[in-house]
C-alpha cells in the first residue's frame, strides 16, 4: 500500500483529477488491472529452485512451480524437478502437522 500512496503522491493535481473521473465514469478499470498483473506475477516462474537454489531454465520442461497458500495471500514456489517437488512438500506436510500438534486445544 505504501508504493501506492507514493504513486498517487507523485501525480500533479491535474493528473489526480482526471483519475478520479475516469475511476467514476467506469473508463478506468482497477479491479481487472489489478487482477492482470497478479496473473501475470503467477505465471512467471522465479529465477532459483526453493529447494536448492540452482538456477532455473525458463525454457526446461522439467521445472515446476506452484502456487498454494489462502486466496488473499498467495505464495509461489519454483522447483528445478521432482526430486526437489518432492522434498518440499513433505517439508511442508511436517510443518503443518507440527503446527497441528503445538496448537492449544479448546
């Protein structure tokens, strides 16, 4: 939010203004840009494996990404092959039984 409100304070009156009526008269759709760039974040693929930290190939049909995490606050992870998938998520299945069994009971 703070780079938002950097953005709307490096904008000229007149600029603001206009913004402003065009967010009123509907021309100017936030929701759907918003909702472009997040797609566009997902599917691109990081630059490192989470697991070991190689570098990832772009173009190899060998890396895996996935996207987990509650809707509003999504994480991405990119893994150089299955063998690192793998480990991953049987880190991550640990960490959340862990969190299962440390949660007090009501």
């Amino acid at each position: 939010m703070y780079r938002f409100m950097r953005f709307l304070d490096s904008l000229e009156h007149y600029e603001l203004v206009k913004f402003k009526q065009e967010m009123e008269k509907g021309t100017l759709d936030i929701a759907k840009s918003i909702q472009g760039k997040i797609k566009e974040h997902e599917k691109k693929h990081a630059g490192y494996c989470a697991t070991c930290s190689n570098t990832l190939d772009p173009y190899n049909t060998n890396n895996y990404t996935i996207i987990f995490g509650p809707e509003d606050f999504r994480k991405k992870a990119s893994f150089c092959g299955l063998d690192c998938l793998e480990y991953f998520l049987i880190k991550l299945k640990q960490m959340k039984k862990g969190e299962k069994n440390e949660s007090p009971r009501h």
